[in-house]
C-alpha cells in the first residue's frame, strides 16, 4: 500500500513538472507570438509612415511643381492678350489671324495679317457669332499714338500685338488666338474634304510678282484648299476689300455648316495633328477642358456674322475707317456692359 502511495506520488509530482514545462513552452510561444507582432506591426506602421511620407512629399513636390507651371501660364497669358475683363467669362472669344507670305506691294517681305476674324461663343448657349475686320481697318498701335493699317500690327509685334488692337478696337477682352498662314489653311481644307460654297462671279486675276493666279467659274461648286484661298484673296474692282470680307463671310457659314456634319469625324485626328504640327495658337493644356466644353456645346444654329462698322476714306478708298460709335451700339448688343468696358480702358 505505501508502494502504491509512493508511486502515486511520483507520477502526480511527474504530471505537475510536464505541465509547467507545456505551461512554459506556451507562455513562451505566446510571448514569441507577441514580440512577432509587435515587430510585424512595427514595420508596417514604419512602411506605412514612410510611404505617407513619401506620398506627402511626391504630391507637395507635383503641387509646386504645378503651381510654377500655372504661375508659367498665367504669365505667359497676360504677355499674349492682356488684361481679360471677368465681365466677358460667359463668353470665349477667339482671334482668328490669317497671315501671307511676306510678298507685298512695299516690298518689305514683313509678313502682315491677311485675315482678321473674331469668333465669339456664348458658353452656356453654344451660340457662335463672327466679327470681320478688313484688314486695311485704319487703327491706332497699342500704347503708341502711331495710326495705321492693322494688318501692319503683325510685323510690329506678332500676334500679342494684333490681340491688344482688337481689344482696344472693339473694347470687349479676347480669350485665345490662332494664327495660320495660307498654306498651312489650304492643307486644312483639303484634310477636311473641301468646302462647298456658291461662287458669286466670275473671278480671273493675275499677278505674277505675288505668284497669284485666280480663275474660278461662276456657280456653285466644290472648292479645295487651293481654290478656297483663291476666292478669299480674290478682290473685285467694284467692291475692293469690302468684296473679300464678304466673300470671308460666305466662306465661314459656309465652313461652320461643314465642321457640324457627321462626315467631318474621320478627318478630326489629321485635323488635329496638322493644328498641333503647323498652327500658332496661345491655347495651352490649361485651357483644353474648357475649350472642349465649349466646342461640346456649339449650337447648330446658322452663326450671327458683321462687318466691323465703318466706313471707306474719303481721300484713299483703300482704308477703312472704324466708326466708334456703331461698333459700341453692336458690342453692347452682343455683350453685355460693352460701352463701359471702353471707358474704363479711355481713364
């Protein structure tokens, strides 16, 4: 009975020693466990906190580097067209310049803008109305008290220049301009498949010292690149260059009407490389969502289109002379507060 007793004991005492070792063993598996996630979660957070930090720096970095791309544009913007009046936001107004190829009658090879046009679009319509200026509009230079024509503006200051006459001629703010010469405009016809348009007279003009020569049949017809730039540069003896402003502003209905039609989607690509490659524009990556806006929302309906107010000199036909009070009449029936904007740019 004591051996029994005894050996009980010896095994009761066995069990009590292998659970404190299984104890053990699992205390410390646990503390293993722990000091496992603590480290795990150490690092994590570690990575965690570094990549934030990383993240923070990256886009603090992108957002300076962004604003000094915007300060860059901004700055670039007010060289290009002065001062917008915030009065004009609801509308994008465009200056539309066509230049020659330096050949004129002076001899001076500067090349001169042959073409004028303002497209104005009211950005919550879509409406989109034109404003013709000759180019022989007889105009003061910006910040000169030197008068002529304004197609002359071009090779005294480019573009910028052209942009600050408009302004100051017509006293409402241009937006953006685009700038083309009259082979890169032939180019863009043809990519868009021509034009059709009424030719209102016979047209047979030579001049071999411009390398000009127009010979255009009567009637209505389909006109390439080339003959699209023979009837806009072709100049009647009755009608002068009041007859080409005319002729522009058949063209442009006559073009808006095309770039509406659903056959003009397939030539879009070439159409927009070929802007990219060879026109000049002051549009920038800040203003394609805008832009894109604006064109999405176009109307179909026909375009309002006027000649600049004005009048022929009496002493040189060749001129034309602004009348200051019909444009205001127009601009403040096309935009709003249009007669103040001029007064505020005379104080």
């Amino acid at each position: 009975m004591e051996f029994d007793e005894e050996k009980e004991r010896r095994r009761i005492h066995q069990d009590m020693i292998r659970k404190r070792r299984l104890m053990a063993r699992r205390r410390r598996r646990a503390l293993f466990r722990l000091v496992f996630l603590l480290f795990f979660f150490g690092a994590l957070l570690s990575g965690i906190l570094y990549l934030s930090y990383t993240l923070i720096s990256c886009g603090n970095h992108l957002y300076h580097e962004y604003q000094s791309m915007y300060a860059g544009y901004t700055e670039r913007q007010q060289v290009r067209r002065g001062f917008v009046d915030p009065r004009f936001d609801g509308y994008t107004n465009v200056l539309f310049l066509g230049i020659d190829d330096g050949a004129n009658d002076s001899g001076s090879q500067e090349k001169q803008a042959d073409t004028l046009l303002v497209a104005s679009l009211e950005n919550e319509t879509g409406r989109v109305r034109f404003i013709h200026i000759p180019r022989d509009t007889w105009v003061t230079e910006p910040e000169h008290t030197e008068q002529m024509r304004i197609k002359n503006l071009y090779a005294a200051g480019g573009a910028p220049m052209m942009v600050r006459a408009v302004n100051q001629l017509l006293g409402i703010s241009i937006h953006q301009y685009v700038v083309v010469d009259m082979d890169t405009f032939a180019d863009l016809i043809d990519v868009l498949g021509g034009v059709d348009l009424y030719v209102e007279e016979e047209m047979n003009y030579e001049d071999p010292d411009a390398s000009l020569s127009i010979h255009l049949k009567k009637g209505y017809q389909h006109l390439d690149g080339k003959q699209v730039q023979e009837y806009l540069r072709y100049r009647s003896p009755e009608l002068g260059d009041t007859g080409r402003v005319q002729r522009q502003q058949r063209f442009v209905r006559a073009l808006y009407q095309n770039l509406l039609q659903f056959e003009t989607i397939p030539h879009l690509p070439a159409v927009a490389e070929l802007l990219k490659k060879r026109v000049e524009t002051s549009a920038e990556i800040f203003d394609s969502a805008h832009l894109a806006n604006v064109l999405r929302h176009m109307s179909s309906d026909a375009p309002g289109s006027c000649l600049l107010p004005g009048a022929e000199a009496g002493q040189d036909e060749t001129i034309w002379v602004p009348d200051e009070k019909r444009i205001d009449e127009k601009m403040q029936e096309w935009f709003p507060d249009c007669d103040r904007v001029r007064q505020n740019e005379e104080e």
